[in-house]
C-alpha cells in the first residue's frame, strides 16, 4: 500500500468538520441547504464545539475545488444554495463505513 499516496489523496479531508459535512450531506439530486446543514452537524456535537457558518463555507467551497461535492444556486426566492455528494466521496463513505465496522468489531 502507498501510504504517501494515500495521505497525499485525503489531504483535503484532515481537517476537524470534513467528514462530518460528507456524511451529512444528501447524496440525491436534490441536495441539501447549508442552514440544515449547519444544524443537523451541530446537534450530533457531544463535546460542545459547533462549526460556524464561516467554517461550513469554507470546507463546502474546498470539498467543491477537490470534486467531493457540487453546488447548485437554485433560482427561486429567495434564492438557496444547495449541496450534494458526489460519486469520489459516495465511494469515499462507503469505505468509511467498512472501515468503522472494522473498527467497532475489533476495538481493543
């Protein structure tokens, strides 16, 4: 395994809220809003720490630039924004998840 590659590949998901945007993010075509968004993420916090808007914006606009996610500005009014999942980071979570099962059933 090329574990250089590897971390070369992830480098755009190291930060704190990525994977919790990823997996919060709806995978159909009609995508999700960044104020359900911000939401949804804040109720799962267990430690106290809530992602800002500025945050969300940030790592939305990254995971855009590096093809894990699309943006669609729907037309009506008011005007939305909305995101969704596209396939590199559909495959992305699904290895995830084989990789928590793995974890959970072998946890020391």
């Amino acid at each position: 395994m090329d574990w250089q590659n590897l971390r070369r590949q992830l480098t755009p998901l190291r930060r704190q809220w990525d994977l919790a945007v990823l997996t919060n993010l709806a995978a159909d075509g009609d995508g999700t809003r960044p104020a359900d968004l911000i939401k949804t993420i804040n109720a799962q916090v267990r430690d106290g720490r809530h992602i800002s808007w500025k945050v969300l914006e940030d790592r939305l606009r990254l995971l855009e630039a590096t093809g894990y996610v699309a943006r669609q500005e729907m037309q009506n009014r008011p005007r939305e924004t909305r995101y969704w999942l596209l396939p590199r980071a559909l495959h992305l979570i699904a290895a995830l998840d084989l990789l928590e099962t793995w974890l959970d059933q072998n946890e020391p």
